[in-house]
C-alpha cells in the first residue's frame, strides 16, 4: 500500500444546544439522541447509519425536531423539506425515497403526513414564512387528498381509500426496525 485517505462526511453545523441537568440518565438520553441524529445526517437525514444510506420520508418525523433542538434552524432541514416537496406525485403524495430509488411508489400515508407536519412545524419554531409559502400549494393537495377520503361523518373512509385509486399508494403496516443499537445511541 503506497497512501491511504480519509474523508469525514458529515454537517458543519452552525449553532449546537447545550443540554445539562441533575437527572444523570436525562443527560444520558440526551447524549444518545444527539449521537444518533448526528450518526444519521449526512448530506441528507437517514433513519440509521447501519443499513442505508437513503433519505425516506418518514425520516423527517423524528429526525427535523431533533435536528431543530439540537442545531436549531440548521440548513439541512430546508433542503430536506424542499427535496420532498419536489417529489410529491400528482395524488399529492410524497415518494417514499426521494431522491427515488427506481419505481415512483408513495411513502405510507402517516409518513407523507409527517412531511407537511414539519413544514408547519418549521414555521412555528423558526417564524419561517418563507418555507412555508414556498410548500403551500404541496400543503393543499396533500390535505385536498385525505379531504377526499373523508366520509359523511367526517372519518377517514378507508375502504374508500383502498378501493379508489389508492390501492397501489396506499399501505397499511406498523414500522419494525432492524438496526442494531449500542448503549451510545
């Protein structure tokens, strides 16, 4: 071997929060959840480091309120709300993976609603009018789609939703995660 290179691949952030109590396992957990949100982002926000290296779109429900604690108003999360925006299919769902990875399938329905969450999240937090007129019209399909499947008693229709033209985008399943996790976080 003649050379050998390494590159450090991660966020330069601007502003850190400095968190400190009496309760040691408190300060622990907080120790763990900013490893993790730094171990997860990247150039894009991951759902973990051990499996893949993609940007999905349930991802932003736990990974933009952290990242806002911890960084605040960090970059990161404006171009995370942009490039999902960018990905929303004419349903007014949001891809699964974007940037996409292959067929042009939805993420799950609570996840597309995650993304619409956090852009009016970022408004509350950071006054952010900006981003939030720029996804404004991404906003009123999304809500205008689950407008569609609402009944007469005001509930989501859900045998609307599976046999409309939902079936495909549509998937009802919980989440279970196999990545592997140390004390650390």
């Amino acid at each position: 071997m003649r050379s050998v290179a390494a590159e450090k691949i991660g966020q330069d952030w601007d502003s850190t929060t400095r968190f400190h109590c009496s309760d040691s396992q408190l300060q622990t957990f907080w120790k763990a959840a900013e490893r993790t949100a730094e171990t997860c982002t990247i150039d894009i926000f991951m759902d973990n480091a051990s499996r893949e290296a993609r940007q999905y779109t349930g991802d932003i429900s736990f990974m933009v309120p952290a990242i806002a604690a911890l960084h605040g108003s960090a970059p990161i999360i404006r171009n995370y709300l942009n490039t999902l925006t960018i990905s929303q299919l004419s349903n007014g769902l949001f891809l699964d993976c974007c940037p996409g990875k292959g067929a042009s399938s939805s993420g799950p329905y609570e996840a597309c609603f995650s993304h619409v969450d956090a852009i009016w999240r970022n408004y509350v937090w950071f006054g952010d009018r900006e981003i939030l007129k720029k996804h404004w019209k991404a906003i009123q399909r999304h809500l205008g789609l689950w407008m569609s499947l609402i009944n007469d008693r005001g509930m989501l229709d859900v045998e609307r939703a599976r046999n409309g033209i939902m079936l495909e985008t549509f998937r009802f399943f919980p989440y279970f995660d196999w990545a592997y996790m140390d004390r650390q976080g």
